[in-house]
C-alpha cells in the first residue's frame, strides 16, 4: 500500500478564515451529496440532532470561529464539516470559519490510516467541564448549576409541549443562567446537608423560586432537612418521590417527575393538602404562568431561528 509522508504533504495545505454563506454553503453540500450518491466519495450518515445544535447557535450568534471548521483532500471532498455546512443552510445565516485544503485522500501512515480516518476521535467536553475549565465555575457549582439548569429548560420544553430532538447546549445553558442563576444557587445551597447530585425537581424549585422566593426558601428547606414534617406534607411527599425514582429511570417519564413537583409546590404555596403525589400538567403550567418574560426566554433559546417581535 503507498503512503504519502507527513512531509510530502504538509505544504499543499491551504488553511484560510472565510465567511461562508447560506448560499456557499448550499453550493458545496449539492456537489458533497452528488458524490455521496454515486459512491465517488464516502463519509459518516447525517446526524440531524448535531446540525439542529449548530444550527441553533448560529441563530444566536453563540456559535464562534475556531480551529474546527471545513476541510476538503486534494480531490476536493468534503472530508470534516459536512454538520455545519447544513447548519448555515438550515440557520440562513453566514459564519465565519477556518478552511482548510489540499489534505491527501489515500493512507498516509504504515498502518494505513487516511486523514478521515483520524477526525472527531476526541472525546468532547461535557457541559459540566465546559463550565469548570471555561467559564470559572467550580466543579461542585458547576455539576449543581449547570445540571439543574439543563433540567430546567428540559422541563419548560415539555411543559409547552416543544418536542426539540437535539441536545441543549454549553451557550443556551449560560444564557439561561444569567436569568435564573441566583434562584437555582439558593435552592443548591439549602441543599448542603445532602447528596449535591441535582434531581430534576430541583429544577422546578430553582425555577419558582424566581417568581415565589419566599415559599420556595420554606418549601426546600423542609424537603432537605425532613425536620417535624407530617406524612401528608408537599416537602416530604417530593422527598419521598425523588428518592424513590433513583435508579428507576424509565419508569416514570421525565416530564411526569417536572409535573410532580409542580403539583407539590403548588399545594404548598396555596398552603393546600395533597394525599398522594401524582404528575399533574396543570399545576406546572401554572408555575410557568407565574412568571414574567422569562419562559418566552428559555423557548427563544432553542429554537433555531429567533422569533420576529412586533410591537
């Protein structure tokens, strides 16, 4: 088998910043799909959750230029970026990127590896990592905020019955947290005496606490100390609840786990009874009702294309 030498190729490589279009964009992934269809050229399927994501943050401008961008062999295939090519078409936006050519399409390694053969092999950053090496958060604030927040526009998405198949991302994440950050922190630090492993009910309380501080403050510090509670009480029936779903993923959705605390939270605001703890949808719409703008937020965050608002 001939393989070309690191040496040899190294100088043909163009690497430039370019703007790409919609239009650019279109353009190549008309000749990259041809070729894909008459087996001229082969790469990996479309994941079409990974070009909802991109394209998502092109929306937002919260997607930035870095060493990750295009690149095409000397034949002129399409050899990494397919994703955020049709993340410029879908978004219809222009982004700029780093382009690269002039890579060598046949194995250039004794073991017969190509270039293809070596890209995204990496391990990507989780989100809890993105917060702690990033953006200054720590490990422990990190795992509570960023989890519970991630939960919290889970939540919201399946209590407006938005059905995003995509993954939420590091940017909706922050953006989300310069809105609720204060509330889900108060709700971590009354959670101190526990395991800090973030359940999603905590997102409910950290998401109420915004338009109910008071109640909420009462409501989880009676759920995590368990101190003179009676059986019947909305703190300790969540507990109860909570604890019983680890380790029995599956058997009640995740929505169901939003719209049981949403039901206990709101008996304890209305200062009311509840017998058994059951998924009630009207009560979680009525805590997103109790805010103000900030449910219109979260929505705008995850969607690829922001809303036109008329006055």
């Amino acid at each position: 088998m001939t393989t070309t030498n690191v040496e040899d190729y190294i100088n043909n490589i163009k690497i430039k910043i370019e703007k790409v279009t919609p239009e650019a964009a279109s353009a190549i992934l008309e000749r990259h799909f041809k070729k894909l269809e008459t087996e001229e050229f082969k790469q990996r399927k479309i994941t079409q959750s990974k070009v909802d994501q991109y394209s998502t943050d092109i929306a937002h401008d919260t997607f930035l230029l870095t060493h990750q961008g295009i690149a095409f062999d000397r034949a002129d295939n399409l050899i990494d970026g397919q994703h955020r090519l049709m993340a410029i078409r879908l978004a219809m936006k222009p982004i700029w990127l780093m382009v690269s050519r002039g890579w060598p399409e046949g194995p250039v390694s004794a073991g017969g590896l190509s270039v293809m053969d070596t890209i995204d092999r990496g391990r990507p950053r989780d989100l809890v990592q993105a917060l702690q090496l990033s953006h200054g958060y720590s490990y422990v604030d990190a795992k509570t905020l960023g989890v519970t927040t991630r939960f919290m526009i889970e939540m919201i998405l399946g209590a407006t019955g938005l059905r995003i198949k995509k993954a939420i991302t590091v940017p909706q994440v922050l953006s989300a947290l310069k809105i609720f950050e204060p509330h889900l922190r108060a709700v971590a630090l009354l959670s101190k005496n526990v395991q800090r492993i973030p359940k999603r009910p905590w997102a409910v309380l950290g998401f109420a606490h915004k338009s109910h501080p008071k109640e909420v403050d009462e409501f989880a510090r009676k759920m995590f100390s368990l101190v003179g509670l009676k059986d019947n009480d909305p703190a300790l029936l969540l507990h109860r609840y909570t604890a019983l779903q680890v380790g029995r993923r599956g058997v009640a959705s995740k929505l169901h786990e939003y719209q049981v605390a949403g039901q206990l939270l709101r008996a304890h605001i209305e200062k009311k009874q509840v017998l058994v703890a059951r998924p009630n949808p009207e009560a979680l719409q009525w805590l997103l009702d109790q805010q103000d703008d900030s449910v219109d937020q979260i929505v705008d965050l995850v969607t690829t294309v922001k809303p036109n608002k008329k006055d």
